[in-house]
C-alpha cells in the first residue's frame, strides 16, 4: 500500500477550506498511522508553472507545514490535475506489487477526483479515508457541498472505497 498526499500546499491550505481544522487533524492521523505501520508515503505537488506564483521556488508551492513531509518521504511535481501526470510516478506506482492507494489531499473537485479515477482506471484499489479531502466554495456549490457529492455519492462503490479515518488505519494495520 502506498498513501499519496496531494497537493497539500501552502497557497491553498488554510481556513478557505471546508472542515479546514477536521481535514488537517484527519490528515494527520492517517499521515501519523501509515508511518507507524511502515506504510509508505508519496508527497505530490502541483506546479502550474513559472510566474504563477505557484510553482517551484514560490512560498504557495511548499507543502504545508503542518503534514510536512519525512526526510525519507518521495516527493513529485505535476502540472495537470491527475498526479499520474506524472510519469516516473505512474511508473513507479504501477511496478508496486501492491495495488492498494491511500489518497489525501486538495482539492476534492480537482486533483483528489481526478487521481481518484485516474488510479481506478489502472487497477488500483483506491481507499479514501473520510474528512482527509477538502475544496473551497464554487460558482457551482459550496465546499460541503462539493466534498459530500465526491466523498458519498460519486465515488463510493465506483471508484474508491470511502472508509472512515479509524476503517483506514486497520486497513494498514492489516
């Protein structure tokens, strides 16, 4: 099993974010619970380029601090919403003989749904522990909203298997 954290950033993580405390605590936990069961963790960053204030070498670029990465952890950069964009990282997870992907991470209507099916697509088992996904309001929907369409309607019994924070950390433990 391999946990992806996604584009947890600091241009974007921050109080903008629905259930922003409860995504960062959960967040954590899973972070905290696939390091104590020598899961491993992949950190993903998007880069959308020079002079977007958000790419190599800007501040917003950064991972958060507060899910900062181990010194041991591998980290990659994508520039389209699918972190499997990337192609040494596809690669790599695809030589994985397990096929199991924890995913966490922003945003829940971009990134997160995107590397979801991405993933599904390639025959992963896909784990999304619940409140570790979050977006902002929309033109469309606000943040709740958007979160509980993708996290109970859209991708439960389809392409991911959604399971609670305590379900997730058996499911390493195992």
């Amino acid at each position: 099993m391999v946990l992806l954290v996604i584009d947890v950033q600091k241009g974007i993580t921050d109080s903008r974010l629905y259930n922003f405390e409860g995504f960062l605590r959960d967040a954590r936990k899973i972070i905290d619970a696939v390091r104590t069961n020598n899961v491993e963790v992949i950190y993903v960053q998007h880069d959308d380029g020079p002079g977007t204030g958000f790419s190599v070498g800007d501040v917003d670029f950064e991972i958060a601090d507060q899910v900062a990465p181990a010194e041991s952890d591998k980290i990659y950069y994508k520039t389209i919403n699918s972190c499997f964009g990337n192609k040494a990282l596809a690669q790599y997870l695809q030589a994985q003989e397990d096929k199991r992907l924890m995913i966490v991470g922003l945003q829940t209507n971009f990134c997160i749904d995107a590397s979801v099916k991405s993933a599904f697509e390639r025959g992963f088992q896909v784990i999304i522990p619940v409140g570790t996904n979050s977006t902002f309001d929309n033109d469309y929907m606000d943040g709740e909203t958007t979160y509980r369409y993708y996290n109970e309607m859209m991708w439960p019994e389809r392409f991911a298997q959604c399971v609670s924070v305590e379900e997730a950390i058996a499911i390493m433990e195992n």
